[in-house]
C-alpha cells in the first residue's frame, strides 16, 4: 500500500539476475495477459527451461554478467555517456553472443527462444571485437579524464601517451640515436627556454658535423666558446608534440569514443531489440528456476471460465510464514461455477 517491494508478489518471484530482466518481469505482473495463445507461448518458455536443467544453469550464468544495455544505449545517444556505458554494451553484446551459442545448441526451442535468438543473431558480430580492442580494462567514469583506449590500438595515441608520461625517457633515447649516428658519445640534448630542446656537443665533435654526410642531419644552430648547438628536423618535431602532447591524446581518445558511439548508435535499433530478447530470456528462465526450487507446476490455461486449483499455495503468504518458521497448508479452490458474465483472470508463474 506504501509502494514499497518488500512484502510484494514480485518480490517473492524475482530470481531475475540482470537489471532488464527484473524490469520486465515487473511489467508482466502488473500487466498480464488475457490472450491464451500468447500466455501459453510463455509457459512454453519456461517449461523448456524447467526440463533442461543444464541449459538453465548455463543460461543464467551468462546472464549474470550482462549489464543493462538498454540504458547505456539511451545515455550515448543522449550524450550523457561515458566510457563505462560503452563497455556495458561491449559487455552485454558478449553475453547476447554467448546466449545465443548455449540456446542454439539446443533443439526444438518453443516459440518465444526461438525468436529471441533470431534476435540476438542479428547482431553485428564485430561490433562487441571492436569495443573490447578499443576500450581499456580500467575505465573513467567521465570521457574528459582520458586513459579508457586501450593501449595498441591507436599507435598515434600510444606515441602522445609516451610524450605526455614519459619525455625524459623519450630525450634519452632519442640522444643515444643521436650518438649513434654521430659516432660519438660526446652528445647531449638539452632544453633552455630560449632554444627549446637543441642537441649540445663540444668544438671538436661540432666542426665533424658541420661536415658532409653529418650535416644532412644535424642543422647548426649556436657557436659557444666550448661548444655548439645543433638541432635537427625530428627534434624540432618532438618538441612541438611534446608541448600539446596532453591535447593531442585526450583529442584522439574523444576521436576513438565518438566513433564507438556512431558505430552503436547505426545499430541502435538492433542493439534494443536483442536487449528486450535478453531480459525475455531471463525472465523465462527465472521462473523455471522459481517453478523447480518451490515445486511448482504448469497451469492449465485454456479459453473456458473454470477456476480450479488442487493444493494451491499463495506466494506471498508462503515466503511470509517461511520468514516466521511456519508452513503453508495448501488449499484448494474451485471458482468455475460463476456466472456467466463474471471475469475470470488466470495469473501465474
């Protein structure tokens, strides 16, 4: 009566093990069926998982590890998303496949699997191998952070990454090409405000460069009384990176984030509609795991107003007595004497 859900039907029957799924089962108890056809096709869903236990148990566990798609394809379509949420689609399209691979296994699935597995075919394959190549293992909560491409799959990044963390160790080894190249050891690379990054060697190792094959490389730049001041093209080139080093990665991660989202956003209907298979299929299964653990049994839904329960057991009031160490005595009931125009509503799990 306070709309709380303790204490309430849903409460008792919710064994539902993704957020989707939960939701679902909620709207079919506070809607349910009057179409037998219909109420018979999900019975016979939840049957097939009452009689094949293995399946029941694999299905669930891939389940488990499906987060709520649906609501991270509504925030990056929105524009509030962030990286965690394309994970969760990366995430949730694993488990659609892995689904999809245990039900398929499976023969003469009833009406209800069968379409939703035809669903969660649909889905692009490559889509969850590009977001899982993409996306780091630990992820920001806000895109502006940075950190969330995974490292190797933009060499770009990698090389703005390296010169944003690590420029020391970039210089030093970029020194030690320089050596080589000089055939001396006698090279520093050194930074001052007004040059920027030069390389410095003594008079001696200086006039060699200004020499022919080195001075293809090493452009002259300052005579010191004890030494000379040389850059090169690559050094000059560095230095810029270095300086917008930060802008540059993080530009190239929101560049990687926004093509992951157009890429889920071309396949935003599809992605929905295997969602909603999903959260059908683990409302199927759920129930059967209520309908084996709680010993319940498949009702009789026909077209007729007959009313019969042999040994019926309210959920609720059960799972109440339960809690206070009490049994329920099952009872019968037999309504089909009504009148004609009475409405007979037939519920259940």
């Amino acid at each position: 009566m306070a709309g709380a859900r303790e204490g309430s039907l849903l409460t008792c029957v919710d064994l539902t093990v993704t957020p989707a799924g939960g939701r679902l089962l909620a709207e079919r108890i506070g809607a349910p069926l009057t179409d037998v056809a219909r109420i018979k096709a999900r019975l016979d869903a939840v049957q097939h998982f009452v009689e094949a236990p293995a399946l029941r148990a694999d299905v669930r566990a891939s389940l488990k590890s499906a987060p709520d798609m649906a609501r991270a394809l509504s925030r990056l379509t929105l524009g509030r998303g962030g990286p965690r949420d394309l994970a969760a689609l990366r995430d949730g399209l694993i488990a659609c496949r892995a689904t999809a691979q245990r039900l398929r296994a499976e023969p003469d699935a009833p009406q209800d699997l069968a379409g939703a597995l035809a669903f969660l075919d649909a889905l692009d394959p490559d889509l969850h191998k590009r977001m899982d190549a993409a996306l780091a293992d630990e992820l920001p909560l806000n895109k502006r952070d940075g950190g969330f491409v995974r490292e190797g799959y933009l060499p770009e990044l990698d090389e703005a990454r390296a010169l944003r963390d690590a420029s020391r160790r970039v210089i030093a080894s970029l020194q030690a090409e320089y050596c080589e190249a000089a055939q001396t050891k006698q090279i520093k690379i050194k930074h001052n405000n007004f040059l920027g990054y030069y390389i410095e060697t003594n008079q001696a190792n200086g006039e060699r460069l200004l020499s022919p094959p080195f001075n293809a490389q090493f452009i002259h730049r300052q005579t010191m009384a004890d030494a000379m001041r040389f850059s090169t093209t690559q050094l000059v080139e560095l230095e810029t990176k270095i300086a917008s080093a930060a802008d540059r990665a993080l530009a190239m991660e929101m560049g990687v984030f926004d093509e992951l989202c157009a890429l889920a956003q071309a396949q935003a209907d599809i992605i929905k509609t295997a969602a909603a298979a999903l959260a059908a299929i683990d409302a199927a299964s759920a129930l059967a795991e209520l309908a084996v653990q709680r010993e319940w049994t498949r009702p009789i839904v026909d077209d007729s107003l007959a009313f019969k329960i042999e040994g019926g057991r309210h959920p609720v009031v059960e799972a109440a007595l339960k809690r206070s160490g009490d049994g329920f005595v099952a009872n019968d009931c037999d309504l089909s004497g009504v009148d004609a125009g009475a409405l007979a509503i037939v519920t259940g799990p």
